[in-house]
C-alpha cells in the first residue's frame, strides 16, 4: 500500500469524526463480521479521481489500521459512524504546470456534489450533509513546497439509492471533475 492511500485511510477516519447526523447502523452484525474478516477487500471505492467509501468499506479500512498497528479489532471496537448508512466521497488536488518555464503550482477541491448523471440542473444535486477539509501540501526535490488540501464529503445514502449519479468536485480554478458513482453490487 503506497504512502497516499495510507494518508488517505487516516483521512476517511477523521472525517468520519465530525459526522454530524446519526443515520444508525447501516450493518447487521452478521456484515460487520464478514467485513472484519474480509482480506480481499481494499476498503475504498476508486471512481476516476475520487475514493468513496461505504459502511463495508470502512469497516475493511479500520480492520487494515488495527493490523498496521498490531492491535485486534472486533466489532465491539467499531465507532457508531463508522457503521453508519452514510457514504464519503474524498477529492484530491493535483499539480498543475512545472513545464516549459510556467511555474508549478496546485489545484485544490473545494466542494463536492453528486447530480443525476449529465444532468446540468442544480436543483437535482444533492449537496452533502457535511464538509471538511484536510490540509496537505505538495513538494519538489529542491524543497519548495505549495499548500493544498483534500476535501471529504458525506452524503447519506438513502438519498442517492435510486438512480444514476455523477460526482462533482469543484476545484480553486474554477473547473470541476467527474465521475460516475457506482454503488451496485457493493457493500
């Protein structure tokens, strides 16, 4: 597991920590036990440039902290929100320029929506129930270094299980990126 998706598990259970609703648990007991044992799964969903996250999934990443951290994990150990119905879609920035005298630089989300997919019409969006975002910063091999951040997004899930939906960051630039949200057949 590379350096980022170590950071960016860390990331999904900050976010989690300032969930503001109680959706109740979203996992029966007999889930939560097949996720805990579950070495298959790689807990996120990657859809294009963004990592969504279900109950299932996070269950799977805890299990992957406690076992970075040689600690046992149970059921009994698990967070109310991390079992939570809700989903968390997490946007990255990215560096921009560096090439042919323009200098480098970053672009940082700084919303996340879903809409229907190809739909244009903002009353159809669904805006997420909280919002955070998390500082990082990029660097070059001669030590200069620019500020960025991630942005994590929770939307509950009940309102967005029928349906095509579309993910949307908006970016510092002004440009967005997409990607179509995926949730059939998963946990």
């Amino acid at each position: 597991m590379n350096v980022r998706m170590m950071r960016v598990s860390a990331l999904c259970l900050i976010v989690l920590a300032f969930a503001t609703t109680s959706e109740g648990q979203a996992l029966s007991p007999q889930q939560v036990a097949a996720a805990l044992a579950d070495t298959k799964h790689d807990g996120a969903y990657k859809m294009g440039p963004f990592r969504v996250t279900t109950p299932y999934a996070r269950v799977v990443e805890a299990r992957k902290e406690a076992e970075r951290a040689l600690r046992p994990v149970t059921a009994a150990d698990l967070p109310a929100d991390i079992l939570g119905s809700h989903i968390v879609v997490w946007a990255f920035p990215y560096a921009t320029g560096g090439v042919a005298f323009v200098p480098p630089g970053v672009n940082s989300p700084v919303r996340i929506i879903l809409r229907p997919v190809r739909s244009r019409d903002l009353a159809q969006a669904v805006q997420p129930v909280s919002l955070e975002t998390v500082p990082q910063s990029f660097g070059n091999a001669m030590g200069a270094t620019w500020p960025a951040q991630a942005v994590g997004a929770i939307f509950p899930r009940e309102v967005i299980a029928t349906g095509q939906w579309e993910i949307v960051a908006i970016y510092q630039a002004g440009n967005t990126r997409t990607a179509k949200l995926t949730l059939a057949g998963k946990q």
